[in-house]
C-alpha cells in the first residue's frame, strides 16, 4: 500500500514519545459519547499494551504478513457482533483520534503523512468491520 512504509517509521517515531497511547486514549475517549462507557472496567495499562500490538500488526495485516492478518482477525472476532459487539460506526472515531495522537507525537508528520495513515487505518478497519456479522 502506497505511504505504509512512511507510516511505520511515524508509528515507530510516534512510540519514542512517552505520552503518545495516553494522548489517543484521552482525545479517544472523549471523541463520541459511546466509546467512554466501552472502557468502563478497563486495565489501561494493559490495553496501552495490546493497542501498541494490534495497531503494529495491523500495519502488518496491511501489507500483506500473516502473522498480522492471524492478529487482525483475532481483533475481529473479539470486537465482532458475537463478543464486544463494537459498533462499526465507531471505528472512524478511532482512525482519526489516532491521527490526532500522530500529528501530536510525531514532529516529522505532514499532511500527506496523516492522509497516509488514514489511509492505512482504514484498509484495516474495514477488514475488522468485515468480519463484525460472522
């Protein structure tokens, strides 16, 4: 995918900054009057972790690794219809607080560059949201 591998040293970059998965979570959380309750019980710590993760293979998921496609879809069937049941209509809030974290976090990101990951997000977002019914 065209930009992916721009977006991987902006997410590497953007992990260097110690407040970077604090700030997503703080413009996250506040982004849509759903999303905070989802987080109720929540081990940030944790979560800070697996985000970290998921968000790494995801990338991997978009250019085309196994490894990453096996992680995405364990996202999926977590956040499916069947298990978290996340709304497929909150996903956008999570790709653009995600952008707004990057833009924060990483002093090298451009416009195009936050086109770029939102273009990436996207593709995986919408392989996740693909799987929300099975």
């Amino acid at each position: 995918m065209e930009g992916l591998s721009e977006v991987k040293k902006s997410y590497g970059r953007a992990c260097l900054n110690p407040h970077f998965f604090d700030r997503f979570y703080d413009i996250f959380l506040q982004s849509h009057p759903d999303i905070k309750p989802l987080f109720a019980n929540t081990d940030f710590k944790k979560q800070k972790e697996a985000l970290r993760t998921g968000l790494a293979m995801l990338l991997a998921h978009v250019d085309g690794k196994p490894t990453g496609t096996m992680t995405v879809n364990r996202i999926a069937e977590s956040h499916s219809r069947k298990k978290l049941n996340i709304n497929p209509n909150l996903y956008q809030y999570w790709i653009d607080s995600l952008v707004a974290a990057v833009k924060e976090c990483d002093s090298q990101c451009t416009p195009d560059l936050a086109r770029a990951w939102e273009k990436c997000l996207r593709a995986g977002v919408d392989y996740i949201v693909s799987q929300y019914n099975k």
